[in-house]
C-alpha cells in the first residue's frame, strides 16, 4: 500500500468511527458517549436499595395452573449481574442506560435519521416488564395456552429518595423509604408502593 | 528513549509517518496482544458460572447483530470454548502465528461473548469499543511481517518505518480521543451539570453502593469506599475538575516527545480507571494495557530483556550472598 492509499485509507477509518459521534449512533463497535456520560436534571434522585437475600431467592411466578414457585437466577441461568438488572430495573420499568439516552437532545439531523431509520424512542415504546415475562416463557418453552406458563412475575425491592439539597450537603442516611412491588402480567405492569420508616 | 525522527514532510505525513520504526509496530502488537489475552480473561468470568448444560435463556434484549441473526437465546455450553479459542487468538496474534486470522478469529469472539454478555438485560458495555477499532488497525497494517513466528519463519522482508507508524499514531488518535469525546458527550447533552454539586459521578456512586443495599451491621454490603465519597460532594467535584481536565487536555499528549511525560500521564489514566473500579465496579481496570501504543515498546522490550539477563547473572551471588 502506497503513503496516498493509506492517507486515504486513515481518513476513511476515522471518517466512520468519529462519524458515528457526530452522528450520536451507539450501535457496538461504534459509539458516541460513555456509560454514564448522561445526567437527567431532577430535584430528587431515586435509587434501589436493594436485598441481596430476597434477589436469591428471585421473582414469586404464578404460573395459569395456579402454581406457585419462585424463579431464582440459577432457575433461568443468568449470570448475578444481570440477574440484578432484571430484577431491579427491568421490572421496574427502568430500562438500559443507551435507551434512556439515545434520543435525549439530539440535533434535527440525528432526530430525522433515528426516527427514520431506528424507529420509536426506545425509552418511550418499550414495555421492559412484558419482555421480561415473555422472555422467562419462551425460556421454558411455554407457549401462550399452556397451563404451566407464567401468568404473574412479583419483584420486590425499597426505593431511596434523595432531595438535591441531601445530596449537595451529603446527608445519605436520611433518605425518603418506600417498598415497592412489581406485579407483572401479561395485560400490563402495576406497582404496589408503600412508604416505610420514618 | 527518544522516538521522534522528524523529516521534511508534510506536518501530516510527519504527524503519522515519521514517529515509529517498523518493529515498533510488531512489538506493540506484540505487548498488546499479550494484554488483550489477559483482558478477555476480564471480561467474560460471570458467564462461566452458568450452568453450562443448563437453561438456555431467552434474551431480553438482544444486541442489535444478535437481532439481526436471529440470536434470540443463549447457549451456554458455547461460552466455554468460545473464551478459550479467543484467548488462544490472542495468543497467536501478540507473538504472529496467522496474525491475521488470529485477528478475524478474536474479532468474532469478542462479539459473541459480548454479545451474550449484554444481550440478557440489554445494558450494552463500551470495553470492547476501543479494542475492536485498535484490533481493526492491527488488520489494515503489516503488523504480521515483524516480530513474529510468520515472519521468522517465511522470511518475511522488514517492513520500512512510516508503514509501522502510522498505525500506531492512529492508535494513539483513537485512545486520546475517546476521553476526548467522552467530555464533549457530556457538555453536549447533558452540559455542566454533569459536574454540578457531586455531579453524575455521585449519583452512580450511590446507585452503585446501594444497589445490594445494607448488610446486619448497617453499612452496605459492596463499594463501602464508594459510599463514603458519595457523601463527600466537595471531594467529588474536585475529582469531577481533574477528571474535566485530564478529557479536555489529553489530546495533547499526541505531541509529547518526552516518555516520561507520557509515561506520568498515562500512569494517572490507570489510576483513573482502577479507581472506578475499586468505588463503582466499572470495569475497565485492565484497559489501560492499550496505552502500549504510546510507547517504542522494542527499546522498552530489548530494556526488559537486559534487566532480566542482568537479574539472571546476578542471581547466583544473591543466593550465596555474596
């Protein structure tokens, strides 16, 4: 290869991964942003505290038969963090942090091509506690008359809630608690949310 | 250890012509592939404790080429051989057995264990990203005819120095400029309230220390450390400058001619990264093994070598103690 062909050939290479930045795709191996290179502007934050016993044990199933099991990592064979993410972000209705990003202060041309290209807003469109239990079905292999099929997943876990001014002046063990339940279902998502503590 | 050779060029064609000697090229290859075998090792540890004849879950949410492939569920007894073949790739790559197919055959790995990886919850990690588009300009280079079995073994005529240099400086480009960018994704979205109080980083500490949540005696159960900064704002504002500077300045060190300076630098990035590691489980401890590019890592190479001949004379007399 000659030195022009590989001018050519670097201005091409960075032509496509610098592109990509520009153009905000963040589809592997190409990416604009880090992980957390997104903070969303709020007056309080809210974060899962969560119970490393009650996650072993895993979602309480019902399954159409009226059985009752739970479903524990082990039982889906899914590695512990992402077990956690399931159990704590996807019944929740929280979804990865590239879906809740991907469409945030994007440029016209970027809007155009994305929707144009990709489709709905991720954030917006996707139903995170469905897949999940549609996903567990197909796992087992269960299909949608099946009497052992899973008719309800449960999730259960505490939320923190901290204002701005606790998490300027560092005050973290004062927070607002509240214990939240995830009851999955077919027809949709519901939460049962109960305040605890003081 | 100086490694400039300026000539007459163009600031361009000297920029990435006039850097390196040809066996530059093969011993960073050399060093990187040694590193990126230790990085797969990494990486990919939690799915080796499924069962690997067990349940085959169904993804979530599949990785957009898993998608488009119809890879819809994991199997896991693929995992296993999959790890080992990408290791051995390494392997063959850093010391230049079928470099090239070694690099297609670690390229394909890297993809499917990641995308196994982040395929069950959809959370798609960036620790392969940089390694995918370094491992590319491996490939488009004649990396494979120094340094290596191949070359040795067939003969191979050495390469001239401007074909070994440029794709390490374009190495280089990629790995300043992925900090560099990470800081203008910031400003871009989300702007300097990505840093305000404790910022970004004291959210995702607390998220990161809470997500187990508290053990019988009271504290939390992982990222202890973590916790106490997260409730140190002022401290993680001040880390939040260094962090905005170090992303904002570390192009430059593309002109730095001084190894020390380079080497110093470099040094605070791996501290960088192992602190993320240590307060918020990111997992990118190991990346800094790619700053190899920015070294002449045959002088750093033939400097090993001589300290461990002259380790090796001197070890009789430490023995006897004389």
């Amino acid at each position: 290869m000659s030195k022009s062909a590989v001018r050519r050939l670097i201005a091409g290479y960075f032509l496509v991964f610098f592109g990509a930045i520009f153009l905000r795709i963040d589809y592997f191996p190409l990416s604009w942003v880090p992980m957390y290179g997104f903070r969303e502007e709020a007056e309080t934050l809210t974060v899962a505290v969560g119970d490393v016993d009650r996650r072993e044990l895993g979602f309480a199933g019902l399954r159409a038969n009226g059985e009752r099991s739970f479903l524990s990592r082990r039982d889906i064979n899914v590695p512990p963090a992402n077990f956690r993410r399931l159990y704590q972000e996807r019944a929740f209705g929280e979804g990865p942090p590239q879906h809740r990003r991907e469409r945030a202060e994007l440029a016209a041309f970027n809007q155009w091509w994305y929707e144009r290209l990709i489709g709905p807003d991720p954030a917006k469109d996707a139903d995170y506690p469905r897949d999940l239990l549609t996903s567990i079905n197909r796992t087992f292999g269960l299909g949608p008359q099946d009497p052992r099929r899973f008719v309800q997943l449960e999730a259960h876990l505490d939320f923190a809630t901290y204002t701005r001014a606790q998490l300027d002046s560092g005050d973290l063990l004062h927070p607002v608690r509240e214990r939240r339940v995830a009851i999955i279902t077919p027809t949709g998502t519901h939460y049962q949310r109960a305040r605890i503590g003081g | 250890m100086a490694d400039y050779h300026p000539s007459h060029r163009s600031a361009v064609d000297r920029f990435f012509f006039d850097w390196f000697s040809g066996e530059t090229l093969g011993a960073v290859r050399l060093y990187f592939g040694i590193g990126l075998a230790l990085y797969v090792l990494t990486q990919y540890p939690q799915l080796l404790i499924l069962d690997q004849l067990g349940t085959e879950f169904h993804y979530t949410l599949p990785i957009w080429y898993f998608w488009q492939l119809g890879i819809d569920h994991n199997v896991p007894w693929l995992i296993l051989p999959t790890l080992l073949a990408t290791f051995v790739a390494c392997l063959f790559f850093a010391f230049g057995k079928w470099t090239k197919p070694a690099i297609i055959a670690i390229l394909i790995g890297i993809f499917y264990l990641k995308g196994v990886r982040d395929s069950f919850s959809g959370d798609v990690h960036h620790r392969e990203v940089p390694i995918i588009a370094i491992l590319t300009l491996f490939f488009l280079s004649k990396c494979e005819r120094v340094w290596s079995l191949d070359a040795r073994r067939k003969g191979f005529s050495p390469i001239e120095d401007w074909e070994g240099s440029w794709p390490i400086r374009a190495m280089q480009i990629y790995i300043v400029m992925f900090y560099f960018w990470a800081l203008v994704a910031k400003l871009r979205v989300s702007g300097l309230f990505w840093f305000e109080g404790g910022g970004r980083v004291q959210e995702t500490l607390v998220g990161r220390a809470l997500r187990d949540g508290f053990g019988a005696d009271g504290n939390v159960v992982n990222l202890s450390l973590g916790w106490e900064l997260a409730q140190r704002p002022d401290l993680i504002f001040t880390f939040g400058i260094f962090v905005f500077l170090f992303e904002l300045l570390i192009p430059l060190l593309l002109f730095v001619k001084d190894w020390r300076i380079r080497l110093v630098i470099l040094a605070g990035a791996a501290f960088f990264h192992f602190s993320n590691f240590m307060l918020m489980n990111v997992q990118f401890y190991f990346y800094p093994f790619v700053f190899v590019a920015f070294f002449d890592m045959a002088k750093v190479h033939r400097w090993l070598k001589g300290k461990l001949r002259l380790r090796g004379v001197e070890a009789p007399s430490e023995i006897t103690g004389d």
